[in-house]
C-alpha cells in the first residue's frame, strides 16, 4: 500500500538522537499512513555510521550521499519518497504522533493548504512551550516562526523547487516564504505536536551567531518581489487612509482647499 506521508529524516553525526526521532514516529497507531526515509548526508562519526548501518540492516530505508548539507539531504529524501504529504524531522528531534493523523486530515480537506503547523516543546534546554502563533505574512517575512517540522503537500514543495541547496541555514524560512509567493495557505494547530531538543551546537543557534544577516539579505533579495508587493500594500493603505481623514476634515470644515 502507498502511504500518505512520507517523514524525511536527514541525519549527520547524530546517530545518539535519531532512534528516538524514528521511534516518535512509530508511536502513530495505523503504520500503513507513513513511511520513513533517512538521509545520510554523508556523517563521519563511527557511531552514528554504525547505528545507520544497523538501521538499514533492519530494513528502514536509508540513502546515503556525500555530505551536501541539510537542503539538498531533505530533497533527496522527498524525491524518493512515495506519500502526497511530507513531513521533514531532523534527527535530534521528535513528533507527537498527532501531527501525522492531524496534519493528514487538515490536507485532505483543504486543497488550498499547502503547509500546517504547530506548536512546540523545547527539552533538555529550556523545557518551555513555544507557540507559533496563526499565519500573517508581513511577520513572516520580518522573521520565520514556522518551523521546518512541518505537515507539506508534496505538490506545493515541487512547485517551489525543493529547499534551497546554496542556504547553509534559514532553508525552511525560504521555503516557506516560496509557498507564500505560489498563494499557498498556511493552516495552524493551536497545540504542542513535536518537540525540539535545545542544544549548543543546533543550527539554529549557529546561524544566530555566525552569518545570519548574510543569509538574511540572500533571502530578502530572492523574495524581492513579495517584498514590495507587499510595501507597496502597505503605502496603499497609508493613502487611503490619509485620503478619508482629506474627505472628513473638508466636510466639518466646508473649505474645500483645505
């Protein structure tokens, strides 16, 4: 049987976490829904070489490649992947087995979703609850807040090209702004449904402390378009409104010159 989402695990050095990102996987109740590929992307640590061995000897699919970096490793995965929904899981993180079912029947609904998200729990660093928070655009484009551990149609991902394989970071914010360009929606769940482990070396803290505002500027000039759209709206809005303030004051006033 097909399944209906396909979860990318790409993996480097960090055989010491990702059972734990498979076994999250497992614990959803109907196996014939999912499938799990794991993406190599070429690790030199011996452990994490042998637990990825030991795990294709068990039979989970595992492609190996050359260390290419996170972008290219999720796109590899995706297009060997069968389902129609695609759910990426790195590999020192976990998912709620909700997220898979949740996520499923939100797509399933709505042809015009292209991407649902949620909430997430911190662990073994800050033990807090990070909430999203429901989709607007011009936050989006000011910083990302939708994390890549997300439910996508496989269709609106083709669209966008795949992750961007030239980003060493921030691949899911640009993928989400593509989605956001093509007029796919975003649908949020208002609830914990993974959970990411805070660590030092996680690329999130890395590009925040390296070369973020390169990446940053990268980004804004490649949705240079949705971006003064986007101004453009805003100065629209500016003159109307300044235009209605321009009809009322010449009203109460009676000077029409005013």
């Amino acid at each position: 049987m097909t399944p209906i989402i396909s979860v990318i695990i790409p993996c480097y050095n960090q055989g010491q976490y990702i059972n734990d990102a498979i076994n999250s996987v497992e614990q959803v109740a109907d196996k014939s829904l999912y499938e799990i590929l794991i993406v190599n992307d070429g690790s030199t640590d011996d452990f994490t070489k042998r637990i990825l061995i030991s795990l294709e000897e068990k039979g989970y699919n595992v492609i190996n490649q050359e260390n290419l970096g996170l972008s290219t490793a999720r796109n590899n995965g995706i297009l060997a992947s069968k389902g129609k929904y695609l759910l990426p899981l790195d590999a020192d993180n976990k998912i709620r087995p909700a997220y898979i079912e949740k996520g499923i029947t939100i797509l399933e609904k709505k042809g015009d979703i292209g991407l649902v998200y949620a909430d997430a729990f911190h662990f073994e660093g800050d033990n807090k609850v990070v909430k999203s928070g429901k989709f607007n655009i011009k936050r989006m484009m000011l910083y990302n807040f939708v994390d890549a551990c997300a439910v996508i149609r496989k269709k609106a991902w083709e669209q966008t090209g795949g992750y961007d394989p030239t980003l060493t970071a921030m691949e899911d914010w640009d993928m989400n702004l593509s989605l956001a360009e093509l007029g796919w929606k975003f649908h949020y769940i208002p609830e914990v449904l993974f959970d990411y482990r805070v660590r030092k070396e996680s690329m999130l803290r890395t590009y925040q402390n390296s070369n973020s505002q390169v990446l940053q500027d990268y980004i804004a000039r490649k949705h240079g378009i949705l971006y003064r759209n986007e101004f453009f709206k805003t100065i629209k809005l500016s003159d109307r409104i300044k235009s209605l303030c321009y009809d009322f004051v010449k009203k109460i006033t009676g000077n029409p010159n005013y």
